[in-house]
C-alpha cells in the first residue's frame, strides 16, 4: 500500500511521468493498493480556483474519471488523521494539507510518494522517491 502526494497524483493520472523518479514509477507499477488522502483533491480544486492549475475539464469531471482508476482509493480525513496531523512535532512544516498527507500514510503504515523535500526529511514518515 502506498499514498500519493498531490503533485505524484497529477504527474500520474496525467500520463507526466518523466517527473516521475524511477523508484516512484516502480511503486506506482508494482503496488495494487494506491491511496490518495481527499485533502489532494481539495489542493486540487483550490489551486484550479485560483489558476493556477489547469485540468482540461471541470474538477467533478475530471476527479470523476480519476476515481474508475483501478487500485486507486481516495481516503478521507477520520479523527485519527486529523489528531495524529496536529503531533507530527515541530521539525515538520506547517502546511496543513501536508500534515493531512503525512498523517494519512502514518494512519495507514503505508509508504508515501512524494518529491517534496520537507517531507522526505521528515523521519517519522517513510517516503519513496
């Protein structure tokens, strides 16, 4: 089992995976049980909002299509990720939508894909890039 960050979950759904790592891309190849935390789609939706982030299509549509992906599951944030993203210590950065992330992948004891430095120093968590 593995989480996607955000950005992983764009450059893959959008077939971008020159930005893709060798070692995230053979995860992504190999693991059945993709899950991504429901705070990905609200950074999503937000930064389409903003424009700054184009899709093609409507958010609905386009999370729509992401979500018949086979082996991809989207998480929601229950009480324990929501606790466990307020104790992540003070060496981890204040993004709230990263400590969603985070916590998610804890909460799950599940490796998480992402590119983002801050994160992948961050001890607590195993990260794959």
């Amino acid at each position: 089992m593995i989480v996607l960050d955000t950005h992983v979950l764009l450059w893959w759904v959008d077939r971008d995976h020159h930005r893709l790592t060798k070692a995230a891309t053979a995860a992504l190849s190999a693991d059945e049980n993709k899950l991504v935390s429901s705070i990905s789609i609200w950074e999503i939706a937000n930064l389409v909002s903003l424009g700054r982030l184009r899709l093609g299509r409507d958010v609905r549509e386009w999370l729509e299509k992401v979500s018949t992906t086979r082996g991809l599951s989207f998480v929601p944030p229950d009480n324990d990720i929501a606790i466990r993203s307020t104790q992540l210590g003070d060496e981890f950065h204040r993004d709230p939508a990263d400590r969603l992330i985070v916590a998610t992948a804890m909460s799950r004891d599940a490796a998480l894909l992402t590119a983002d430095d801050k994160i992948r120093r961050y001890p607590h968590v195993t990260t794959i890039w």
